[in-house]
C-alpha cells in the first residue's frame, strides 16, 4: 500500500493525473475504471490541461465508469454520464467508442450489469481503477454491508450517500433516486492498480478506518487493505486523523 499526503485537492487531482498518464506512457490502450463525484473534479481538470499540452494520448485508452443511477438518462444533467461528459469527456474530443456506462434505464438492469463485466473482460480487464471514497466508507456505490466478493448490480442506497448527494439534487432528499448500478466490490478488486483519492476533512474520519481500521465489510473501502497495488492519495485534511 503506498500513502501520498499532498496539500488540497488541486494536488491531490494533478498526481493522480501524473501517475495515470504514465501508466498510458506505458500501455497506451489501457483499461481505466473512473469514478464520479466532487473529488474527481480536479483530476480531470489535470488531466485535461496535459492532454492540451499534449503530454498523453487518450485515443487507445478505453474506460468503464464505476456506478449510474438507476432510471436517469445520460442527458439527464444528475447522470454520472452527464457529469462525465461536462468534466471530462467533451473536453477531450475524439475516442467515444471506448467510453463505456453502466445505463441505468435498461430495461433489464441483471442482463446489463452482466453485459458490462462481459465488456471489462473482452478488453482484458481493468488496469487502473480510480475510486473515490463516500463519507461511510462506500467504493463506487457499494454501500456498508456489501459481499467483497459482490459483483456489478442493482444496490439500494444508503441515507448518508442519499443526504450527501443530494446536493446534485436542488438539495431535495425525496429526488435523490433510492437505486444505483455499481461495479461490485470482486470486480473492483481484480483491478490490477487501484488509486483511491480523497479530500476535505469530512472524509478524514473514514479514511482513518479504510486504512488503519479492521476489514469489514461495515467499510467497504477497508477491503483496499488486501490489494496488492493500491495507492492512496489525500490531501492533509482528510489525512487528518491518520496514525
Ligand atoms: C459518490 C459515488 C462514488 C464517489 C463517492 C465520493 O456517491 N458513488 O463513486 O467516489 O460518492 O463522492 P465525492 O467525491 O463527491 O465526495
């Protein structure tokens, strides 16, 4: 396990940035697992500015989204496909064909879930996963309590992820939709390099508990622990309260 502390959250974005382009430097059609949320924001601003400057070539690279809503629409702005397309996907032009979503209006959301584990393993697999972590220790959307052997599915969403995001919402608890698709936690796992990111010190408190509490499955992201490669990337606040 490697720990990288950095000042805030621009920091945080721009090594995750770094050392995600490296490994393109190193197989320029990798398979990268992405992650939504306000964590994120900073990462993909990075990796846009490299991507201006032409330090990394994004058109051999495919990527697989790691949670949706269920019964939102990609064009719905509160989609994880919309806030992809608004952070990061538009800016980049080109390479569409290898962005991958799970749809959460499918009509058979088992059949679609199966569907997307079928095209991870088609294309060999994730190389790097990028995650973020929620305030009760969640990983994509796999809530406390979740097998870490569970694969990707319908979950039902827990209150503090509903009253978290509920921001992107009008801050309207009753719009926030109750179910998600999310890669499981197994499928997660069999990323070959996982980086986790987090800021802001309302996470400091389940950070300590990924890293140096027991593993259990009361925090999802403590299954990190068992990774053979996974880097953590925080900033000092939600480094705060580490050992
Ligand atoms: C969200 C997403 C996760 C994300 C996490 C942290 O609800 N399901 O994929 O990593 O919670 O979000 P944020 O960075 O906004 O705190």
């Amino acid at each position: 396990m490697k720990l990288m502390i950095l000042k805030g959250t621009k920091e945080v974005g721009a090594k995750a940035a770094e050392l995600v382009i490296n490994e393109i430097k190193k197989k320029p059609d990798l398979v990268l697992g992405l992650a939504a949320g306000g964590t994120m924001i900073p990462f993909y601003q990075s990796l846009i500015r490299l991507w201006k400057n032409k330090k990394v070539d994004f058109s051999h690279v495919s990527t697989f989204n790691i949670d949706e809503y269920v019964g939102l629409s990609g064009s719905d702005k509160r989609s994880f496909r919309y806030f992809m397309q608004k952070h990061f996907f538009s800016r980049i032009g080109v390479w569409q064909r290898n962005v991958h979503f799970l749809d959460g209006r499918a009509i058979n959301l088992n059949v679609e879930c199966k569907n997307y584990e079928k095209n991870i393993k088609e294309v060999g697999g994730i190389d790097l996963q990028i995650l973020g972590i929620g305030r009760n220790g969640h990983i994509g959307f796999n809530e406390p309590g979740s097998s870490f052997k569970s694969r990707t599915r319908e979950v039902l969403l827990s209150e503090i992820t509903l009253r978290d995001n509920a921001r992107f919402f009008g801050n309207d608890l009753k719009k926030v939709p109750r179910r998600a698709l999310t890669m499981g936690i197994g499928a997660i796992l069999e990323a070959r390099k996982i980086i986790l990111l987090a800021s802001d010190k309302k996470k400091a408190e389940i950070v300590h508990r990924a890293l140096h509490g027991e593993v259990s499955k009361d925090v999802p992201a403590s299954v990190l622990q068992k990774h053979k490669d996974v880097t953590f990337i925080f900033d000092k606040e939600a480094a705060s309260e580490l050992d």
